[in-house]
C-alpha cells in the first residue's frame, strides 16, 4: 500500500490531486487545502520541490543549490501574504560584472551595481570614454520599467490579450516602450540607444539565457526572454532568497500540511482516466 510521507495510508478519493510538487504544485496544494478541500500531492523524486528544492551538490561543501532560485523575483509578494509564508528575498550589492580588455591589451570590468549608481556611472564612462552612454542606459530603464509597470499587475489575473493591452497604453512613454519590447525585435532598441557593443550585449543577455535567439529574431522569442527577466516585482530587479529556496519549499509544504495537504513522494503516475465529474490515477510506487 502506498503511503503518505507522514506514513498515513493514501486515502482512495481526493477533492484534487496534483501531479508534481514543483513551485507551481504546491501554491496550488496550499492554496486549495486552505480553501477547504481534500488534497493529494505526487511527486516522483525522494523530495518535494521540483526544480524549485534546495540539493546538495559538493559533497565536500556544506552548501546547497536550487536550479530555480534566481526566478525567485517572479514571485508575487501577494501569493506569500496571502498564504502566510514567511519567506523574504535579499538585495544583492552587484546587478552584473563584465570582464574586457582594453584596446592596449590591459584587462577591465563592466561593474553595475544595485546600490551605488556612482559606481555604475564611473564603470560606463571608463567603458565608452563619456557619460552618455549612462544618459542613454537611463532611457533604456525607463522604457523597461513603463513594461514593467503595464505587465506585472496582471500576472495573477486571466491572461490578458494584445488587444487590452494595447488599450491600456496611457503614455507616449508606454506606447514607446511597447513598440520597443513587443512591436519589433529587441536588437532595433539596443542599437538605438546602446551605442557601446559590449554594452549591447550585457543587455541582450536577459533575451538570451535559455533559449537560442538572436537580437533580430524574428519570432521575438528573445523579447518574451527578456521581458520575464527585466518586469519582476515591477522593477526587474533579482534578488536571493534568504535561507535559500529550501525556505520556500518548506513554508509552502508547511502551510499546506497545516490545512491538511496530503503528500507522496517516490511515486509514478502511470494513467490518467478523465472522466465527466471524477478522473482516476494509477499510481505505482518505486517498488
């Protein structure tokens, strides 16, 4: 008989059953045992948490990592209060760094910092030999929080299409900016207002990491890329996690349990049958 990892014996019928206990899984698990209904959370690993969990990876180090962590600023502060998570996210001193050498063969850095413009100011100028290019990078981050502050409100709400969007763009300012990240490939903006090339490209990065584009794409796949990386919390600003994701995934699990969550871990789903009002699970387990 398979059992719960309290070690109950897994009930026969469920008001939900929910198939993965990623970070999606359980805010799903918490938010549907709070609401009063009998929950069953599966997950094939030996531990919850998907992608979202904190692992050991050195096993001479007593450190753990999480695939998943540096997405943390794309959690909603309104799903923790709502679900009574204890769970805080930390400012890091460095936004990025960029090593280059100089054009006599001496070795430099791009240094961007969060808490210290002056410093970010001083790292272009000694990049591009004058300060425009920080008077250009300002127009760049205005453009990218006008797109922040359209499309971070809606995230928890249906989604929205282009059309209401597009309705809603109040601004020159937001027009602008969704003809820059939405309308046309995002290489047009960069070389519009990035005259640096090594600069463009520490820029580009938030449209490259995790999927092979290109600026001029024209599928624009890039510009989707970098909106999810630049519009968190409404500022694009990443933060870490304190006490790591393991705090995430254990307050969730937590409050979950608390309102009478079920969980299962080493556990395959082998078949889902839809039915019109039941759907029934074979689950086998690891033996």
């Amino acid at each position: 008989m398979i059992q719960t990892t309290l070690g109950k014996e897994l009930k026969i019928r469920y008001d939900a059953v929910i198939v993965g206990s990623g970070h999606n899984g359980l805010v799903a698990a918490a938010y549907l045992s709070r609401a009063g209904l009998s929950v069953l959370v599966v997950e094939r690993q030996s531990t919850l948490g998907g992608a979202t969990v904190s692992a050991r990876v050195f096993p001479d180090f007593d450190a753990k990592l999480s695939r998943y962590s540096y997405l943390v600023s794309l959690l909603p502060q309104q799903i923790l209060d709502e679900l009574e998570i204890p769970f805080t996210t930390l400012r890091r001193r460095v936004a990025s760094f960029t090593p280059y050498r100089k054009s006599d063969g001496s070795h430099a850095g791009l240094l961007l910092s969060n808490v210290d413009e002056s410093v970010s100011k001083q790292s272009l100028r000694e990049l591009t030999g004058s300060d425009q290019a920080w008077r250009d990078y300002q127009m760049f981050l205005e453009l990218q929080g006008a797109m922040a502050n359209i499309v971070w409100p809606t995230l928890l709400e249906p989604l929205k299409s282009k059309e209401w969007f597009q309705r809603r763009l109040a601004t020159t300012h937001e027009v602008e900016a969704w003809n820059a990240f939405v309308e046309q490939p995002l290489g047009r903006v960069l070389e519009k207002l990035i005259a640096d090339d090594l600069f463009r490209g520490v820029l580009m990065t938030d449209g490259k990491i995790g999927v092979l584009t290109h600026p001029h794409d024209e599928t624009l796949i890039q510009n989707r890329c970098f909106l999810y990386h630049v519009i968190g919390q409404g500022t694009g600003e990443w933060r870490v996690p304190k006490g790591g994701m393991g705090a995430l995934v254990e307050g969730l699990v937590d409050t979950a349990s608390l309102h009478g969550t079920d969980f299962c871990v080493n556990v395959l789903v082998e078949h889902i049958e839809c039915g019109s009002d039941d759907h029934t699970l074979t689950l086998r387990d690891a033996d």
